[in-house]
C-alpha cells in the first residue's frame, strides 16, 4: 500500500496543496533559455530539488542545455560537479565556453554506493553549485534519497537517466524528457513540475559549440596532449 501511495503522490498528474506552496515560493536559476524559463516555478531550474533529465543517449544536447548555468555558476565561484559522466568532461571546449574550469570536479567511482556517498556530500557542501550525476539503473530508493539530499542543500542537482524510465514514477522535483532536432535544436516535454501540469514539445536553441581555438590560446590550467596509448 505504502508504495501504491508514493507512486500516486509522485504522479505530476496528483495535484498537491504542499507541493503547490513550496512551487510558489521555491528559489531557482535561471536556465539561460527564455521559454523553459517561462514554464518552471521561479523561472528557472529548482534549487535546493531533483532535477531529472531523460535522455535517449548520451550527447545529445543535455549539456549545452545546462550550459548557461555551468558557466554562471562556475564564473561566481561555485563548484561544478561531474559525478561518473559517461565521457570525460573535455576541457578546452569548457573553457572556450567561458566556464572557469577552477571549479570543475569530474568524480569517478566504483559502486553504486559510492555515487551516492560522493553525491551526499557534494550537495552538502556550500561551495557546490551544481552536481550532476550519471545513474542509470538506479533504484527508486536511490532516486528518493538523491531527492532528499538535494533538498538539504540549495544547489542545483542534475540526474541524467536513460528515456526508457520516462513512464516510471519519480520523486524529483522537475522531470524533463530531451529528444534532439534538427538545426541544433533541442525539444523538451516537462514531464512533471511543481505547481503545474505537464507541457510537451518545447523546442530550444542550443548554443552553437564555440570553434577550436589556437592551442596557443588555451588556458594554462588546459593539460595538452599528446597522450600516451594504454597498454
């Protein structure tokens, strides 16, 4: 019964009297894109709440989506977390972005348990800005308790799951469904927000990807290659 319930109060579709208070008054950042901006509570991504962002890969546009609020974040001295990304973070395109790379930490774990140990303690921290977080076959427990770290803190938290999970219930705060278009264009389908119903087909204008400069010109905190091959 006690999960039957959980699973209905997690349902965008239950309208909530404490969810709509804590909607209205909630802090948020902007994202940098005026019509997700326009839909959210706050006018921009929830702090302080689970944001989760179903892709159908990896790659696909995700991170040029948090981008505006990466730099933001990173340029006022905040701490940008990577925890197990499926790639390595590539430096020189952050920096030609104009994100401080100063305050990007990648984190590589080896357990399930660690991820979220090392997630814990990332939003514990008042220097963290964003945490961002690859899971992909978590539990519903591990989703709850991402949900409740998140909110002891008053930073941006990010999961990023595969789109399969979209029909599952979830405790986040703010779902969002990403499909990539042409034109470097992203569509995004809110699939649950506080304080309102669920908008499908946003479409939103990535940034194009700033082109290469001159090695010469990176930052000096940018490692060149060549690199050595493994063995």
């Amino acid at each position: 019964m006690s999960e039957i319930l959980d699973q209905l109060l997690d349902n965008a579709r239950i309208w909530q009297a404490s969810r709509h208070q804590q909607a209205l008054g909630a802090a948020a950042e902007s994202t940098g894109f005026a019509a997700l901006d326009a839909q959210l509570p706050g006018g921009g991504w929830p702090r302080g709440a689970l944001i989760e962002c179903l892709t159908p890969a990896p790659g696909i546009g995700e991170l040029r989506l948090l981008l505006p609020a990466l730099c933001r974040l990173s340029r006022a001295g905040q701490t940008v977390f990577w925890i197990d990304p499926p790639h390595t973070p590539y430096a020189p395109a952050l920096a030609r972005a104009q994100v401080e790379l100063n305050q990007v930490v990648s984190v590589q774990t080896q357990s399930r348990e660690d991820r979220l140990w090392a997630l814990e303690n990332c939003l514990r921290s008042h220097t963290t800005g964003l945490a961002m977080i690859w899971l992909d076959a978590a539990r519903r427990s591990d989703i709850r308790r991402i949900q409740l770290a998140a909110e002891a803190g008053d930073n941006l938290c990010v999961l990023f799951r595969d789109a399969r999970y979209a029909d599952q219930s979830s405790p986040a705060a703010l779902r969002l469904q990403l499909n990539p278009l042409a034109n470097g264009q992203l569509q995004a389908n809110i699939l649950k927000r506080r304080g309102g119903w669920p908008v499908d087909g946003l479409t939103l204008p990535l940034a194009p990807v700033a082109p290469a400069q001159d090695a010469e010109a990176l930052p000096g905190n940018v490692i060149r290659g060549p690199w050595p091959q493994p063995h």
